[in-house]
C-alpha cells in the first residue's frame, strides 16, 4: 500500500477559474501565468483546464519548451525577458513574445544577429521598484527599441504592487498613462487582485491581463475577501488519512515540543502528511482540517511526515479517514488554502509551488 497523501488538481476548476477571470475583465485577452511549474500544479497537469487562455505567461525557457511539447502553437510571455545573450535565438525558435526590462537586455537585442525579427512587452517600473524602466527612462527605452532590425512589435506592460490593497493601483496607471499614452502598441498591465478588484478601471486599457493565483482557486486579497467570495474554486486538493488514533487525558501532551496538552480527555487522529510533504511547518494549534469533511482543528507541532488532528467533533473518525488539508473533500466541503496558509503567516501561491515532489499528483 502506498503512503496514503494524494494531490488532485481539478481540471474543470481551473477552467471555471479562468472564465471568472474573464467575466472581470471582458475586454481583454488573458496571459495564464503558469510559472513556477503553474504555482506548483504543473505546466502538463494544469494544461488542460487553462487551455482556453489566450496565452501563456511564463519565467524560463524550460517552461515555454513544455508549453510547445503540449503542442501549444498560441502566445507564450517569457515575463522578465531573457536571462543571457543565447536565449534570444531560442525564444525565436519558439516563437516567444518576451520582456524587456532593463538596458542590458536592449544591448543583447542589438547585438543580436537575427533574421527573425523579436515582439517584446517593454516593462515599466511605475512604482513597485522590481523590474523595468522608470517613467523617466521609459521613452528612451521604447525610442532605441523601436530603431532596432530585430525587433517587430513592442508591447507595453508594468505590474501592480499594491492592487489586493489600499494603496490600489492608480498611482501606477497614472505614471504608466502619463508616458505611454502616446506611444502604438499592446498593453498588458494587470495580475489576479488588479482584474478581480480594479477590473472597470482597467477596462479598454488592458489589451491582456496577467492572472496567475485567481486561475488556481486562491483569493488575490485573502483574507479581506474569500476564494468563494470571488466566484474561484480550488485548484488543487492535498488530502491523506488518518494512519493512527491516540487517546488522551487530561495534561497529556502532544508532538514535539509538547506545546499542545489536552485539558480533558480526547482523541486524536494522526494524519500522514507533514511538512516534508509540502504542508507548511509553521502552522499552530487551531490551523483547520477537515476530517470526512468535517472541520477540526490541527493540534501541536507539525512534524516530517505527520501532523495531530483534534478529533472532537468528529467522533465517528478512525483508521483511514479522510484528512484534507486544503482543496474539496469527498463529500464537497471545501477548505481554502488560503486559511491554511494564513494560519502559517503566509499565502496560498507558497503552498502551491512547495507541494513536495514525493506527494503524487492526480488530475481529474
Ligand atoms: C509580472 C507578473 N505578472 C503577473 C503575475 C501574476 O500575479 P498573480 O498570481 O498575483 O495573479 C505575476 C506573479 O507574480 C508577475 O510577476
């Protein structure tokens, strides 16, 4: 018998996820972002449920590579653009669009000798400070591109630093708009929290959007608003089973540490699943589990391969019950990763892309 944890990535979800980014945002064409090996789903395992994207955003070479193994002839966005002068050439022979975000990548394209000439999406920094051109030298980035042989088409884009808060993202449509009002080509301005929250605003400015962490089931803004409140459902499913039953009495501890003791007598289930497998360690008594779809509460220390599960309200629990730790169980409760994560002090994209190589992955 095989250790019991599987994860399943839900293909009709991701699909659904996908239209609702659309709904968001009607007019614009959608870039899936599926970097990080599609935030931890995988390029090949998530395909099928993003295949009606417009096109694909990815971080490296080896991410387009796969997209064409899968026989994907659409768009595919190297997102920071070229690492080293050889990539150039590769990214004609796959027929990528990429990004241009600092000079040096403007000097490999003018040395570059090419008979096929390269599209580009021209990065702005207008105000988060990571990548691309400030306002100021944007004009003469887009003028030195546009006098280069080797390249075709420029299309413009920046990302939004604060569009799943306050802050939101005017400041940054305002510095993006002042400078490239003027200038002809494609603008791609937006991720998950910027189309879900800000979608009127970037109507009729946005020729693509760039949403990554909604297309997988998980709240750009938790936990101010909910995956369900959104309209997204999860993309993946963690689930194992409870491989051990303890009893417990008052003043008994539990795991490592000893930093969770019972305060009369009650049962716990040990679930196979730790934080070798993906689940995050710094998740404390009270981090929410579902056993046979019922809610129950983590309870001590995450270790390796196991966490200790509070089987209180769930009496009717024993050997080889279901434990999910984020997704949809069996009866159709769901448990969003987003709490998961918030009770470790992070967010749901961290526990997609760790979800460890020894955890076997099923597609549905
Ligand atoms: C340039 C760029 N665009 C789009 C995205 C997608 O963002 P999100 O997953 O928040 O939708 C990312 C993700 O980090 C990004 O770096």
């Amino acid at each position: 018998m095989p250790r019991p944890i599987l994860a399943t990535i839900h293909t009709p979800a991701l699909a659904h996820n996908l239209a609702r980014v659309r709904h968001a945002a009607p007019d614009a064409r959608v870039w899936a972002v599926v970097k990080a090996n599609a935030y931890g789903h995988g390029i090949e395992r998530a395909f099928e449920g993003l295949r009606s994207a417009d096109g694909f955003a990815v971080l490296d070479l080896d991410e387009a590579r796969r997209l064409r193994a899968l026989d994907w002839r659409g768009p595919i966005l190297l997102l920071e653009g070229c690492f080293d002068a050889r990539d150039l050439e590769l990214c004609s022979r796959l027929g990528l669009w990429h990004g241009v975000h600092c000079t040096e990548q403007i000097d490999m394209l003018a040395a570059h000798k090419t008979q096929l000439a390269h599209r580009v999406f021209l990065k702005m920094n207008s105000g988060m400070n990571r990548l691309g051109f400030t306002p100021e030298r944007f004009r003469a980035a887009w003028t030195r591109l546009n006098a280069l042989l080797q390249v075709e088409e420029i299309s413009l884009m920046t990302h939004f630093s604060d569009a799943d808060g306050p802050k939101g993202i005017a400041h940054q449509m305002a510095a993006f708009d002042a400078v490239t009002h003027d200038l002809p080509g494609e603008r791609s301005l937006s991720n998950s929290a910027g189309v879900l929250r800000h979608g009127k605003a970037l109507a009729e400015r946005s020729d693509w959007v760039r949403p990554g962490i909604a297309v997988y089931g998980s709240a750009p803004d938790f936990p101010l608003n909910s995956a369900a409140a959104w309209g997204l459902q999860p993309g993946m499913t963690l689930a194992s089973k409870i491989i051990g039953i303890q009893q417990l009495v008052a003043g008994d501890t539990v795991g490592y540490g000893s930093s969770f003791t019972a305060d009369g007598p009650m049962r716990i289930g040990v679930v196979a699943c730790g934080y070798a497998d993906g689940y995050p360690r710094h998740c404390s008594t009270g981090t929410p589990v579902l056993i046979n779809g019922v809610r129950c509460r983590m309870v001590g220390r995450v270790s390796m391969d196991m966490i200790t599960v509070d089987l209180t309200p769930v009496p009717a629990a024993g050997m080889g019950s279901e434990a999910t730790l984020w997704g949809r169980s069996s009866t159709g409760e769901i448990l969003p990763i987003d709490e998961v994560a918030h009770s470790a002090g992070t967010v749901g994209y961290e526990l997609m892309c760790a979800l460890a190589q020894r955890v076997p992955v099923v597609v549905e």
